[in-house]
C-alpha cells in the first residue's frame, strides 16, 4: 500500500463513523463526479476538485507475497495536481485529445463507501470506495474492465464539496489498455 493511502486510513479511524447526514452528503458527492465523467461533463467535473487537489494511480507489481504490498511509491499510472488536471480537461475538449478520438465511452460503478471522520475538521471525511469502469472503444464487441480502490479525502459542505485528494490503488498489473487517458 503507498504511503497515501496507509496515511489515509490511519487518519480516519476504521471504527468511527460520520453521521448519516455527512455520509449521504458524500455518497453523493461520489455519485455525481461519477455521472460527470461518464457523461464526458469534465467541466463541471474539475468544478469539484480542489485547489490543492493530489490526484494519482500507482503502478501495482506482482510480488511475493514477503516482498511487500507490490505498490509503487515512486511509479503511476497518474500523478496529477489542479494546473496538470485543467489542462488534460481542456485538451479532451480541444481537437489534440488523440488517445480520446473516439472517446471511450466509460460507465462507472461506485460501491462499498465506507466513510470516516479525517482530522480534526467535521467538514472533512475520509472515504474509501470501490471502483469498476466498464471502457467501450470503437466498435469492440466487449469492454475492458478497471477495477480499483480509492482512497479520497473530501470536505464536505460550506458553499461547495470538493475532492482535496484521491489515489485510486487499480487491482490490475497490466491494465490492458492502449493508454490510461480517463480519470478514475
């Protein structure tokens, strides 16, 4: 596990829960940055990001099992931060998204959203869910398949809920995937 994600869940405590208002708040959340990137709204997508966003996929390695967790801290699939996001969201929408034309046509499946209290501010919770992009490209019969765990730490409420940071820990060692070029 990368040392995000370790730091993630010690920060929110496995046995405290947030009260239902702010779990529903962040089911939410969820479910609608889920919609906005299947419905290729990046847009209003980066809307809900950050500032300060740190956004990354590390590379998973097949291990023994003695040899640790087989997650990269120093390798990703994506290491992403606010200005490097903005300009791959301008580039989808312009003519140079290469790997995107056609677009992948991507439908995601969030589930098992367990949510706890991050530090000391209320309106901040940490967020553990579970991820399955189902990717169509061109006229393939069949989808490519992601499946991956997220870590995220979200605040909720105040005039917006913003995503601060996510890493998305992919189940697979080779994704099988001309390139990586959709957000998880």
């Amino acid at each position: 596990m990368t040392e995000a994600a370790t730091a993630h869940i010690a920060a929110g405590s496995a046995g405290q829960r947030v009260d239902f208002a702010l779990q529903q708040a962040c089911e939410e959340f969820l479910n609608r940055e889920a919609e906005y990137l299947d419905d290729r709204r990046f847009a209003e997508w980066f809307e809900l990001l950050d500032p300060a966003i740190d956004y990354s996929a590390p590379v998973r390695t097949g291990r023994e099992n003695w040899d640790g967790t087989g997650i990269s801290d120093t390798a990703f699939y994506l290491k992403e931060d606010h200005a490097s996001i903005e300009m791959r969201v301008k580039r989808l929408r312009s003519r140079y998204a290469w790997s995107e034309s056609p677009a992948t046509r991507t439908r995601r499946m969030v589930s098992n959203i367990r949510v706890t209290p991050h530090g000391s501010d209320p309106a901040l919770v940490a967020a553990r869910s579970n991820l399955v992009v189902f990717c169509h490209r061109g006229d393939a019969a069949h989808p490519q398949i992601l499946t991956a765990e997220r870590f995220d730490e979200i605040r909720i409420g105040g005039n917006a809920t913003r995503l601060i940071r996510r890493t998305a820990i992919l189940d697979a060692t080779v994704l099988g995937l001309e390139s990586l070029s959709i957000f998880l």
